[in-house]
C-alpha cells in the first residue's frame, strides 16, 4: 500500500522504493530524513511535462531542501535551480549545477551574495528594490559585465494559504509595485551594468488554486507592456514563481502543474511563443518524497492525555510550531494491537513542540519507530540546533539503493569554532 511518493508498506514493513527503512535505520539510527529520489525526479518529469508547450527552464527552489544528493540527482536530469543565497549558490555548484541554470533571488542580497553570482555566472538576478538595482549595476561594472536580471511584481493578489507563507500581497516585504518597475525601467540607462530580461513574481506558497496565477499573470504582462518601450532591448522572460501546494492529507487537495499551465495558456492565448517562461517549485518537487523517522523515546500517560515522546523535536521539523502545520504519522511496522489515541510530541522545552494531539496510532512502546510522512520541504532545511541537538542524519534512495547524504551531528561538531574566555 502506498502511503505517500515512494514509500509503501510491504510484508507490514515501511519501504522507500524497494528498500526496508529499517535497515537503513539499523545503520544510521534515529532521527532520520529520508529521501526517495526516483520520487523526486518523477515529480520533476511531470512538472517539466506540464509546461512542455513553452519555452521553459525550471529552476528548483533549493531553499525547500538543499541536500547534495538531491540537488545532484535533478541536476542530472536537467533541472536549474532557485538560490536564495551564497550558500545556497554553493550547494548546487558543488552537486555540480550549471551556472547557466541558476537564478538567485531574496530581498536582501549582500554585496557577497551578488559577487559570488556573478563570478560563477548565473543566468539571471531577480531584484527587489532600487537600492538592489543599483547595487548589482555598480558591482557588475565594476567587472566589466553586464547582469540579466528580471525585475520581481508584487501583484498585490491574495491567496487563500498560511498568512506566514503568503508573500505577493501589497502588505508584504516582497517585490516592486507596478509604479516601482515604471520608474526603474525609465531609468535603466543610469544602470548600465544590468539588462531588464523580464519580470518575475512568487505568490506564496501551499497555493491549491489556479487562479491567483492567471490574476499574477495579467499583471505582469500589462507592466510588461508598460515598460517595454522604455528598455533597449525587448525583455522576453517570465517567471512565475513557485508556491504549487501539495496534498498533505487525506482532507486536502494538491495543485496540479497542468492546472498552472493551462491557465496561463489562456492568459498568454497566442502570445505564449514570445516569452521564455520560468517556473521555481519548492515544495511541490520534495514534501512527499521525503519523511522523518523517529523512535519512541518513551510513553507518558497523563490524566487525560496519553504522550508519546519522540526523539525527533521541532528542532528537526519546525513546520507544525511555525505554521500548525500536521504531518501524517505512521509506524514503520504495521500492527493490528490496539488503537490509542496519543499527544505526539518532541523533547525540545517549549509546548509548541507538538507534532499531533489526540492522533490515533497502534498501540506504541519505547524503542518503536514511526514516521512523519510529508516531511521532503522545509524540514532539514529549516532545522536548527536548538536544545543544542545535532542536526539529524539524511539519507536517500536513488536508482533503487540508499546512501547516507549527511552524517548525524556530532556533539563536538555542535561546538565547532566556539571559544572559552581565556581564564
Ligand atoms: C520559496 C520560494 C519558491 C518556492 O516555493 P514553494 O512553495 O516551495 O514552491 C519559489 N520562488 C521564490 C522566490 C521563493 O521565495
């Protein structure tokens, strides 16, 4: 029985394509990310065949999940990629992406994430402000070049997901008005180190509709209008972001790629062939392909509660404390004993590290494993050391067979360049 991208139970035993999770665990141990790459790039392959009608480059948000091995497996398979820092602009050159296919984007680029960009050659900067124009011009000039970047719209169009995730709305941090991009592109001849090429915008993430994409884009296309008179040469690139929200649970609904490019189609109607059209999906490529597994640090019935213990914290897996967000969690074996219903918990001190209440599982003992289903985007990515807690080990299956992608912190590694007063 499948349970989510790439994992099935089979014989009562939780299998990443055809490999028992336990086994990897009998290596690794506890708590562990767990990737299933081949899920990963089928993902990819659908994604890329949705938008085969257009010219177009998908570049992989990294900061969803910037493990190595993932980032070299889609790299292999053609994929471009989102940075949204130096660091992250690291990670993909050392899984060996092609500059060409790197686009770097955030609010805040720092002169050193803007030279590190343009020392490797990225295709393109997505900008957010006058300051950042005129940053990234006098940087590329000062070297001679010239930097393509698209100017990123704030379409002001709202979104019905997380207000923490949502981002392309007048309130938010997030991109230029279409008054902001009028007035740099008239003055675009001061900024002779950086070309228009196009706009960008990103409405958010989790999206499930379509239409926020159609609106986003009818935007765009009338400032695009606007300012192509403005520019010496024509720009011909759109992106759109990514944000295609993903089935958590049995209760949601996913956004299909194929729902998005059918409605842009229709926007675009026959000008489709003008534009080269960038798409930057995150979560939608990795949040089911990947799960935590934890072990049962220990059963604590309460008065009215029966808490189950993990040694997996919201250090390791923030989204439920962040965004009360819910993963499914399911045992590695399969058991007919007795449903309890348990608070399933981390061992960080904070109350927010809550991963579920009342949640009904086969009754559990210390030692047993489960796993947080859903847990491929903005999991590792956003763990942390809180608690001082090694970061957990990664591991992925791909082409059938796992490897171990990160080593388990040590606690020496937790200490690493700190130092004692000289007492
Ligand atoms: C986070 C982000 C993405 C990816 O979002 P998902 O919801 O993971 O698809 C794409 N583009 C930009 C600019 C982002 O900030």
């Amino acid at each position: 029985m499948t349970v989510a991208d790439g994992f099935s139970y089979r014989d009562h035993e939780l299998h990443c394509g055809s490999v028992r999770v336990v086994d990897i665990i009998r290596e690794t141990g506890t708590p562990l990310y767990l990737y299933n790459l081949d899920a990963v790039l089928a993902r990819f392959e659908q994604h890329r065949a949705a938008f085969a009608s257009f010219s177009h480059r998908t570049s992989y948000a990294v900061k969803a999940n910037s493990t190595l091995p993932l980032l070299q497996a889609l790299t292999n398979a053609g994929c471009g990629f989102d940075v949204n820092s130096r660091g992250e602009l690291h990670r993909a050159l050392k899984a060996g992406a092609d500059a060409r296919r790197i686009t770097m984007t955030g609010v805040g680029k720092s002169r050193a994430d803007i030279e590190d960009g343009l020392a490797a050659g990225i295709s393109l900067f997505n900008v957010e402000s006058a300051s950042e124009c005129r940053l990234i011009s006098e940087i590329a000039e000062a070297q001679g070049m010239v930097a393509d970047i698209l100017l990123r719209l704030n379409p002001d169009v709202e979104t019905e997901t997380h207000p923490y995730i949502s981002t392309g709305e007048a309130a938010h941090k997030f991109g230029l008005s279409p008054s902001d991009i009028r007035s740099l592109a008239s003055q675009a001849s001061w900024l002779p180190g950086l070309r228009i090429a196009g706009l960008a915008f990103h409405l958010g993430s989790q999206i499930l509709s379509p239409a926020p994409y159609a609106q986003g884009l009818r935007v765009l296309l009338k400032v695009l209008d606007d300012i192509t008179p403005m520019l010496d040469r024509a720009p011909d690139i759109i992106d759109i972001g990514g944000g295609f929200g993903v089935r958590y649970d049995a209760h949601h609904g996913e956004l299909l790629p194929g729902q998005v490019a059918a409605v842009l189609a229709n926007v675009l109607g026959p000008r489709e062939e003008t534009w080269t059209l960038i798409t930057e999906p995150g979560r939608s490529l990795v949040a089911n392909a990947g799960v935590l597994v934890a072990s049962v640090e220990h059963v604590k019935p309460s008065e009215d509660r029966n808490f189950l213990i993990l040694d997996a914290g919201m250090n390791d897996l923030l989204r439920p404390a962040l965004y009360q967000a819910s993963h499914s969690i399911i045992p590695l074996r399969e058991s007919d004993a007795d449903m309890q219903l348990y608070d399933i918990v981390g061992p960080v001190c904070e109350s927010s590290d809550t991963f579920a209440v009342r949640y009904g599982l086969p009754s559990l003992e210390r030692g047993d494993l489960v796993a947080l289903l859903s847990a491929g985007a903005y999991g590792s990515s956003m763990s942390s050391n809180y608690n001082s807690r090694p970061l957990a080990a990664e591991a992925v299956v791909y082409e059938g067979r796992w490897h171990l992608a990160r080593e388990r912190q040590s606690l020496d590694d937790l200490q690493r360049g700190e130092r004692l007063l000289p007492l």
